[in-house]
C-alpha cells in the first residue's frame, strides 16, 4: 500500500464503461523515491486529501467485473503519527 498526495484530478469524457462512475486523480507518494501516478477515487477523496492507495492484482478485488485499472484509493488518512527509530 501506498501513502500519498492528491495533488489533481485527471478528466477523460471517453472512457470504458466499467470507468465512467469514478474519478481519476493524481496521486504524489508521500515518499519522494516514486512518481505521480493516476489512481481510481474509489472513497470520495479530494485535492489535498492523504490518502491509502492500493496497487497491482489487490485492485481487482474492488472490482465485481474486470477492470483495467492499476492503482485505486481505498483510503482517507485522517491522522498519521511518525515516530523515528531510538525515539
């Protein structure tokens, strides 16, 4: 899973049927090591929103049909407490 970063939305008018109900938005991972990616709003999250995204095969499961889709957001991140190590 993935912790990231609603930073925008992406707008398609054609799209696959199994698509046209979700929203698409952009994703920047908390962690600078990965890219901005397009995930599937599956919770209602908005710009600025921490969100939990998950990836790969585990999207599928979100699915009743197949769906071609990568990343979906199946979180809003209402508090995160980091602690670092020895602390």
């Amino acid at each position: 899973m993935i912790i990231g970063k609603i930073v925008g939305n992406l707008v398609s008018s054609i799209k696959i049927e199994s698509l046209r109900n979700y929203k698409l938005l952009i994703v920047a991972p908390l962690n600078d090591e990965q890219k901005q990616f397009v995930a599937i709003d599956m919770v209602g999250a908005g710009i600025d929103s921490i969100v939990l995204v998950t990836n790969g095969s585990q999207v599928q499961n979100c699915f009743s049909e197949k769906t071609p889709v990568d990343s979906a957001i199946v979180g809003i991140v209402e508090i995160m407490n980091l602690h670092k190590n020895g602390s």
